[in-house]
C-alpha cells in the first residue's frame, strides 16, 4: 500500500526578520549603488542571504512579490488538496479490489 503524507504546513515554517518589501528596498539599495558588503552590514544579514534574497526577488517591485507569495501560497495549499485526494483515491481503490 502506497501512503501519500501530507505536506508540510507553511504556517509551521520559521518566520522571516524581514518582509519581502523589505527585502526588496535592501535589494534596491545595492542596484542603486552601495556595496552588497556596506549593505548587508547595514542591515545585519549575511552576503549568503543577500544572494538568496537577489536569487528570489531579483527586480521585482512590492506589488510583485506580493502576488509572488499569494502564488507560492495557493500552489502549496492546492498540493496539499491533491496529497488529500490520492490518499482518498488510494483508499477507495483498496476497498474497491477487496473480494466481497
């Protein structure tokens, strides 16, 4: 019997210091010209989560990544939806190929 587990919720993951508007004027600042070093310094994150942060956002505006995170959160419930439903299929299957 294959078992389908459900996802991993989103509300359980650790929550972020900064919000992704944030996040994208901190990106905005080193476009405009400072240094990614001054600037991560600036706002105490590491190089490593500037280039994390650039990878993800890139030249988004505000208005972008909000509707990026309405994506990112409608495709993870609708995951769960179908991770839900496989397990309903399978079990119906099972029941279904039992001999009465």
């Amino acid at each position: 019997m294959n078992v389908v587990l459900p996802l991993e919720r989103q509300n359980e993951m650790k929550k972020s210091r900064f919000s992704e508007e944030e996040k994208i004027v901190i990106l905005k600042e080193v476009r405009a010209g400072a240094t990614v070093v001054a600037t991560c310094a600036k706002h105490n994150i590491g190089v490593q989560t500037y280039h994390g942060w650039k990878r993800k956002f890139g030249g988004m505006e505000v208005d972008e990544a909000r509707r990026l995170r309405a994506l990112e959160e409608e495709n993870g419930r609708l995951k769960r939806v179908v991770a839900d439903l496989t397990v309903q299929v399978q079990i119906l299957k099972e029941v279904n190929a039992k001999k009465w």
